[in-house]
C-alpha cells in the first residue's frame, strides 16, 4: 500500500485540484483506492470566503473513510462497510466504499495517531493506493504518508517574489538528506546534545518552542558532534540559535525528525536560511524520516478581500511559471494550466514505481 | 455552480426611497429590480412616511415547481 | 454519576476579553473543574509553552473570531500541538464566531461550538456526557407531544352538554342511511392501500366512477390539469442531500415552555415544501400543517402521483403525502386538512395511511365559510370523523366562518357540535378558536382598546364549557397582519405570547407574508415569524400576560350566546337543517350555505363495515 498526502501551505492551493487527478488516473488503472482527508473537504462553498471551490468527485468503488456527520452531503451512493474507533467534530469515522460516482465529502483523522490506525483500516480492506487530503496548511500529520504532493499558490502569497521564495524555502526543507542506515544515532523524546567527551546532555521537552530554551541550547553546541532537535523547530528559532552559536558547525550532524518539524510553524524562509547558514559552516543537517516530495502544484488564484466579502482573483499566469523555473527539483506544476497532467504523470509514475516495488512477484 | 442556484426561492431588496408617493416610489423601485437583472420580481410592500417610502421588493428565482437551481447535481464524478 | 474533575486550559485569542469564555469559565468551576484562563492575545507558540509548562491540561478551548488568515493560524496551533507530541494528552476545542463544526473538523479540532452555545453545552462536552456535535443537544430531549393527552373532555356546563347530545344524536341518525361519492371513495381508497398493490388492486377500478371533472379526465385518459407535472425521478433523487437536514443545523427551540407551534406549508410543489418544512423544524415548528389547493376541495376525486403545480396549496396525492413524510423529522406534528370539501373522508384515510398525527374537520365551516353543501359535507364529515377515530388522528375544529362575519358564538356552537360528535365517534377533538381582527369585533369594537381581551375571553369561554385541548389558529393575529414583515412579525409574536400566557396546548402561525398576495411565501418569511415568537417567549419567560376585567363580562356573554345558539339547533331538531336556515351563522353575518356538492347524496345500499 502506497499512501500519497495532499498538503498546501494554505488554503486554496489546489489541494483538491491535484487530488482529483490522482483518483481519476488510478480509477482508470482499476487500482484499489482509499480516500481519506485530515481536514474537512468536498462542498461548494469555501467557510470563510464564501468563494466557490471544486467538488470532490469520487468513481464508484473507492474507499472512503469520512465522519457521519458528512453522510448527508454527499451525491455519491454508498455502503457503510466499517466503523472505526475514532471521531472527529463531525462524529465517528466510517469506512464506506462507494456503489455509484458522485461527490463526496471528506472529514477523516485530525492527528497522526488517528490517520495511523486509518492507514490499517485501508490496509485491511484491500487499498493499493491512499490519498489523503490535507486541510489549512497543516503539515503535522503527513508524517504517516509515503509521498507528499505539496500546493502552494498565491493564496499563500499573492507577491510572486515571495512566493517563489517561500517554495523554494519549502524544497529545500523537503531536501533534506534522511540519516544514513548505519548512523546509530539514539534521537529520544527529548532535545538532546552528543558531546566530543561521550556524554549526552539532554534538555526538556522536545520541542524548541521557547528563547530560554536556544539560549541554554547555544553555549553547548561548539562541545557537541550531534544535535538532535525530535519536536518543532521553528524556523525563526532555529535561525536564532545559528545566530548564537559561536565557531559555525563544522563537522556536526543535526537530527531532525522530519520535514514538517520545521515547516509547521509557518516561516519557511527562515528555516531554509538556517539551514543554508548550517551547511555553509560545514554543518550535517538530515532527518530522521524523509517524506519524499512528489510534486509541487502552485495555484495563481487567491481569494482577494474587499470591505467583508472576498472575491476571485489570479497573479500573472506567465511570470509566475518563469519565477519558478529551476525552483525545485521536483516538478512545479500551475494546476490552472489546461495540461498539468505530464508533470503529475511523471508524480504519479513515482507512486507507479513504488507500487509496483512493493509487490511481491507472482501475486 | 452559480450563486443564485443556491437561493431557496426569492431575493428582497428592503431600502427606504426618497419619494413623495408610493406610486413614484413603486416605479422607482421596479425600474431598480429591472437594472439589477431580476425578471421575475414584485412590490412586496410601501408605506411613505416623512422624506420617502419604506420599500421592500422581491424577486422570485425559484417559484415552487420550476427546476430548481439547489437540486441541480453536478456530472457525476469519476470518468 | 459523579464525574472525575478535568483540567481546562481556557485561551481567548482575540486581543480583546471575551465574555462567553468568561460564562464557560464559570459553569466548568461550577462543577467543580479546574480552569485556567489566559491572557487574552498570546500567540499561538505561547499557548503551546503554557500547555507544556501546566502539567496535566486535558482540554484546550481557543475562543477566537474566525477570519481568512485566523483559520491557518488555528490550523498551524493543532499542527503545533500534535509536533509538540501532545495531541494525544489534549481534546482541543475551538469556539467563537463564525465556527461551525466543519470548520472545526477543518481546522482539525475535536468539537466547534458556534455562536449560541451554551456554557453547559460545554460542561457536557467535557463531561463526556451525551452531545451532538452539530446540533444542541436539546433535539434528543424533544418529545413528539400528544396535544389531547391530560384532557378528560369533561363538560363543566351541563346545558350546553345536553344540547350537544340531542344534537349529534340527531346527525348520527340522520347521515346513518345516507352515502355520497366522498364516501364511497375513502372506502375503495382504504381497501385498494391495504389490499391491492401501490393503487392497483383492492378495487380500485370503481374509483373513478365516483370521481367527477378534471380528476375523473385524469384517471380516463390520463391527462393532467392544466399547469400540473409529475415530478421526474432526477428531481426525487436529487433531494436526498436533503434528508436528515437537521441534522446539520443547530435546531432553535425557545428555552421556555409553551404551546407547540405549528406552520402551515403548501407552496405548490412538495419539494419546495420539504424544504420550507425542514427550515422551519430547524427554526423551532414542533408541527406543520398541509395545505391543499382550495381548487381540490370542489372536485370528486383526487389525482395520483408525485405531482406539483404552479398554484397555491400543494396536491393531495398519496405520493406527495408519502414523499413529505419521509422527510419529515420523526419528532415534528402533521397535519393533514381534511375540513372542507368534496373529498374530506377520503383526506382522512390518506393521512391516515401515510402516518400523519393529526386532521382537521369541521362541517359548520365547511358550509357557511367554504361553499360546501351542508346536507353533503355533513355526511362526509361524520365519515371523515369514523376514520380519525379509525386511525386514531386528532382532529382540530377550527372556527374560520369567523372571517366572513359570523359572530365567534355562532361559530363556537358550530365548533362544538363537530368535537362533541367526533367524542361521541370516539374521535380526539381539539378546539381551535380564532385570534383573529374578525368583522364582528370590528363592527363591535371590542378590539378598540387592545388585542387581549376579546381572544383571552374566547379561551376563558371554552374552558368553562368543557375540558378540552386548545389550539388557536390559524394563523393567530388574522386580519392583524400587514404586508410590512416586522409589522407581521411583531403581531405574530405577540399573539403567540399571549396564547402562551393563557396556557393552550398549540398555535398555528402565519410567515411575514402572510398578508403580500403577489406570490409564493418565501422560506426567509417563515423565518421571520418563528424568530419572532422565539423571542416572545424568551422576553415574557413565565410571566403572563394580565388582560382587563373585560375578558371575563365578554367570557361569559360568549358562554350565553353558545348556549342559547346551541339551544335553538336542538329544538329545530335538524343539523342540516339549523345550517340552511341560518342558526349558526346567515345572510345577515355574511354567511351563506354553500353549493358544493349539492344533489349527491345516495341513500345507503347494504352496509359493509370496514
């Protein structure tokens, strides 16, 4: 089973946009396919702007796994084929498969935990392909997928300057080297520092979420070999902390759980700045987990407020291809442009391969 | 979609219109309905008291038993 | 059951303080649980610190207005707290306005509560006990009432008592060996939906022998009325997303207690009316009513079909019936009209068999207020009242010859017949007196100085008569409405106010347009009214509503002329007959017995009980 995460770095990105693709390409290849999302998704009419925004439109035979509360939303015909342990605000978790096309609307797991044991429900029910639809900019539980398709768009930014800086910020964070296979590096719960001497200087809690905690941090790092930060590391803290330190890191290896423990609290660019600093002073930045980066869509509408109402608006078509040209390694795609389809092709080609790696001959 | 699918069934438009009378007041407002694109709408009520009239109109989008906008399903998914 | 304490964590993120956390923080402490509450404006980093730094928080609940950016700003807190590895120890709950539930599930919080919550609502959400996260909890509580349940139908005036008994034993006798169309109709109707198959079978090919006109043409050729199309299946199918609507909105009941409210609907076209109708269930009606085109009421016969038409009043079909009741909460009254024309037994029976809860009946209307035939209607009406006590539906009589001038005694005695004969039937009766700005009070003025006393004298009246539930329609405040929509509100609630003061068991209640007769009631109007009274009832709570000492002089003027109306019937020694001759309202009321059906009246072949 190959599970595929939808995040934006905000709302209307083109999440869904991107996600619909997905579905209808693997409904064509007959693949079993499972449908969840972290958020809340599938009718017209955005909650906050009121703007219009695509539909879920889902081929019969999917699995689904949405809260009850969506039930009577939705045009698609369905069979309730399982209950799981979990609820949302919407009420309990069902495992539905669908018995005609239609739209759907999707509320699945709110945390990583809870996406998890979704995971095995589809994993039981026979699903080849997951996709799981972000919501907001939330990056936090896509730890429990295999591939991120990453949306972004004006609605995050609508100065494209910004913009192509925030996505090129997100790319390199997303970059990141995972830790060697042989590296026997103990990254516990908690912040901790590997000192030339042996020792291991441990700090609570595992989250960098406060000054106090970089400025005790700093004076330690010129003794240490290893710096492990498991929790969130905030980019604008993380910068701050190569600021104190004296002497650069030359010859140091710093552990990061994951992509996301850098991204999540919104300030792309100063992470991937921290990083580039860490790296020029002959640093080891990797992560614990890489979550391989499929593709980046970037949406140019975003809803743009007048007085209390909000209405349609779109950043140039042409410059903002041409800004984020060589941006990525990874294919950038505008998911507005009529053929996005050989950029998600060759995304989709990635979770083809892996698929087919996964299977065991014969079978 | 379209907005006005998602409308019950009428729209009113309540101003106050500086008018001596209601009968001036009832073409100043059927003539703004008009310019606002309705086809379909009336004069709910007037009532002209002190510089000009109260004034609520309406416009029918859906009337009972035309198709309605709000039961329109999208093509169905998948392809 | 005693609940184990919870430790809150209570965070107003907008800058400004914030009184509904204030409320919450109040009612969670008296209850014994422990809160903290922040300072208002922290970033959401900030909050994270705290949740670390107070060990053993359970529940978080962000206060914060919603806007565009506020919402990735919410998101990125969860996101935080489940990096921060605390998503598991925490519930996060988010509240303010502009949260609905699915921007909470959005956002990815466990529960939203939206503006109007209740700080209990909230106790009860982290109590764990019951709650539904899209609605108040209060649906679940809400029973479907019996409005003639207590009431012992137990007459405190003996004369007007043996009036009635001569009376009606008079009408059970005089209709005993007398048939008509209508009749005949409810019975094959009856045996084709228990025997046959949908509305083959059981006999059913005799029923258009009985059907006269447009709807005879219909079953002949199958030819529809003018401006009348069967709805298609795309139309049918497409409601769906309809169904359980409630369940999606926050159901607006008024905290206190009070008559249940019932609204009318009838827009044509039965989609359009699931609609209004599950707006209105969601805006407080504990009950609807269907309201049948006028046209139906003077044709034999009923048509068939999922049917709509671009006229006031919906069809009466078996299928529009079925269709409605399936979107029809299962806790909401229903009534079905069956009061005033050709086709009233036959009405029963649908509503019967489609499971409405309540009917509507009253021949002294029927004939002097809707054109029917006496002789005829009161035939059909006895028969009407045999299958009400065959499905054991309620029964409202209502009392609207009021509006064409007949003097409320007159329509009283009328009123009274009708509940006394569907007892002796074994019927539940429900006596509905108009709140109404009627001919008589505005010939007489007793409406001059206020709208109280002669409606209070009414229920006083009838209470002194006899011990039976009271329903005043309908709507109440007729003739007080304007086609101005807060003019017509404010009558409205405050003649639901003092129905409430009096203490009658329903109401029915016209929407804002009630008096504009340009087009369709729109479904904001019906909004408007049931807005209005919930508001009534929160301002007057228990207080009441004090009328003059008039209401009681006119109580008991009105008991006088009950008793001498009823008197006269009884010695005339004809029910028919006091109709045509005027006793219970004539010529010079305004009221004149009607035509409708005249000359159809069979006499009764061997009698086959059903």
């Amino acid at each position: 089973m190959f599970r595929v995460g939808f995040a934006g770095t905000a709302k209307n990105t083109g999440k869904t946009t991107a996600l619909m693709y997905f579905l209808r390409r693997a409904s064509i290849r007959g693949e079993q396919v499972g449908l969840t999302g972290i958020g809340y998704d599938g009718e017209e009419i955005d909650h906050l702007t009121g703007l219009v925004k695509p539909r879920l439109k889902c081929p019969a035979g999917t699995l689904i796994v949405t809260a009850k509360g969506c039930l009577d939303r939705m045009t698609a015909t369905y069979r309730i084929i399982g209950k799981l342990p979990l609820s949302n605000a919407l009420g309990q978790l069902l495992l539905l498969k669908t018995i005609s096309p239609g739209t759907v609307v999707v509320a699945g797991p709110n945390s990583g935990k809870d996406l998890r044991l979704t995971m095995d429900f589809f994993q039981r029910a026979g699903c080849e392909l997951v996709l799981v639809d972000g919501a907001f900019g939330r990056l936090g539980p896509f730890v429990e997928v295999d591939g991120l398709i990453l949306a972004t768009g004006a609605a995050r930014s609508a100065n494209i300057i910004n913009l192509v800086e925030d996505t090129r910020a997100f790319s390199r964070v997303f970059a990141l080297p995972a830790l060697r296979g042989r590296e026997e590096i103990q990254v516990g719960s908690s912040i901790s520092l590997h000192l030339r001497d042996g020792r291991v200087k441990r700090l609570q809690p595992a989250s960098l979420v406060s000054e106090s905690l970089v400025a005790a941090i700093a004076p330690m790092v010129p003794y240490a070999s290893v710096i492990s930060l498991p929790g969130v590391v905030p980019g604008d803290l993380l910068w701050q902390l190569c600021q104190k330190v004296e002497g650069g890191f030359s010859g140091k290896t710093m552990v990061f759980s994951d992509p996301t423990k850098l991204l999540l609290a919104g300030n792309y660019e100063r992470a991937a700045a921290a990083l580039a600093m860490i790296v020029a002073s002959g640093g080891r930045p990797v992560v614990k987990r890489r979550i391989p980066l499929l593709a980046l869509t970037v949406n140019p509408f975003y809803p743009l407020q007048t007085k209390n109402t909000f209405r349609r608006a779109f950043i140039n078509d042409d410059q903002l291809k041409e800004a984020l040209r060589g941006v990525s390694q990874v294919p950038v795609l505008n998911v507005k442009e009529r053929e996005p389809n050989y950029y998600l092709d060759i995304a989709n080609g990635k979770v083809r391969s892996e698929l087919n790696s996964q299977k065991v001959p014969g079978t | 979609m379209q907005y006005v699918e998602r409308i019950l069934d009428a729209v009113d438009i309540e101003t106050f219109i500086l008018a001596r009378e209601e009968g001036e007041a009832k073409g100043l407002m059927e003539g703004y309905m008009a310019d606002l694109g309705f086809t379909d709408y009336d004069i709910v009520f007037l009532e002209q008291v002190g510089p000009g009239v109260r004034a609520r109109a309406r416009a029918y989008l859906h009337r009972p038993g035309s198709p309605y906008g709000w039961l329109a399903e999208d093509d169905k998914g998948g392809d | 059951m005693a609940t184990r304490k919870k430790k809150i964590l209570l965070v107003p993120l907008d800058p400004v303080h914030d009184m509904g956390l204030k409320l919450i923080r109040k009612a969670l402490a008296d209850n014994g649980h422990a809160t903290t509450l922040l300072p208002p404006g922290l970033k959401v980093h900030e909050v994270v610190e705290w949740i670390i730094k107070e060990a053993g928080i359970e529940f978080v609940l962000v206060s914060r207005t919603l806007g565009y950016r506020v919402g990735e700003l919410l998101a990125r807190f969860v996101d935080l707290v489940e990096a921060c590895g605390l998503r598991e120890q925490v519930t996060l709950l988010v509240g303010g306005m502009a949260v609905r539930p699915e921007l909470a599930a959005e956002m990815g919080f466990d529960a939203g509560f939206g503006p109007g919550t209740s700080p209990e609502e909230v106790v009860a959400f982290i109590e764990g006990r019951h709650f539904t996260p899209w609605g108040k909890g209060e649906e679940s509580s809400r029973k479907k009432r019996d409005l003639t349940s207590g009431f012992s139908y137990i007459y405190k005036n003996k004369g007007i008592e043996r009036s009635l008994a001569l009376i009606t034993g008079e009408i059970i006798d005089w209709v005993s060996n007398k048939t008509s169309p209508g009749v005949e109709r409810a019975r094959i109707r009856f045996r084709s939906l228990r025997e046959g198959e949908g509305d083959k079978g059981g006999g059913w090919e005799k029923y258009q022998d009985y059907c006269a006109g447009p709807i005879a043409q219909y079953y002949k050729e199958g030819r529809l009325p003018r401006e009348t199309r069967t709805l298609s299946e795309d139309e049918l199918r497409s409601l769906r997303q309809y169904k359980n609507w409630e369940g999606q909105s926050k159901i607006i009941r008024p905290g206190v207690v009070g008559p249940d409210i019932f609204i009318q609907y009838g827009t044509g076209c039965p989609l359009m009316d699931i609609l209004h109708i599950k707006t209105g269930e969601a805006w407080g009606a504990a009950g609807v009513v269907h309201f049948d085109p006028s046209e139906g009421a003077r044709s034999e016969g009923l048509l068939g079909g999922y049917l709509s038409h671009a006229q006031d009043g919906t069809l009466l079909t078996w299928e529009n019936l079925r269709l409605i009741k399936c979107f029809l909460n299962p806790l909401t009254l229903w009534q079905v009209r069956a009061h005033r024309g050709l086709n009233t037994p036959e009405t029963v029976v649908l509503a019967g068999e489609a499971g409405a809860d309540l009917t509507k009946i009253n021949m002294a209307y029927a004939s002097l207020g809707a054109g029917m035939d006496p002789a005829r209607i009161t035939v059909d009406g006895v028969e009407a009242l045999r299958w009400a006590a065959h499905y054991d539906l309620a029964l409202d009589v209502v009392t609207n010859e009021e509006l064409s001038g007949v003097p409320a005694h007159k329509a009283f005695a009328g009123m009274l017949i009708v509940a006394h004969l569907a007892l002796q039937l074994g019927a539940r009766p429900i006596l509905q007196p108009l709140f109404c700005y009627s001919p008589e009070v505005m010939l007489q003025g007793q409406m001059r100085d206020n709208y109280i006393d002669f409606n209070a004298a009414k229920i006083l009246a009838l209470r002194q008569i006899i011990a039976a539930p009271l329903w005043p329609g309908a709507p109440i405040g007729f003739l007080t409405h304007t086609e101005d929509r807060v003019q017509s509100s404010v009558t409205t609630a405050l003649h639901a106010c003092l129905a409430r003061s009096l203490g009658v068991q329903a109401i029915s209640i016209a929407s804002s347009d009630e008096a504009y007769a340009g087009g369709p009631i729109a479904a904001a109007s019906r909004v408007d009214t049931l807005r209005a009274v919930q508001e009534g009832f929160r301002f007057f709570g228990s207080a009441n509503i004090q009328p003059t000492p008039r209401a009681r002089e006119w109580a008991g003027e009105l008991i006088d002329g009950i008793a001498r109306v009823l008197t006269d019937v009884a010695n005339s020694g004809s029910f028919v007959q006091s109709l045509y001759r005027g006793l219970l309202g004539g010529p010079e009321d305004g009221a004149y017995p009607g035509r409708i059906g005249r000359g159809t009246l069979r006499r009764k072949e061997v009698e086959k009980d059903v």
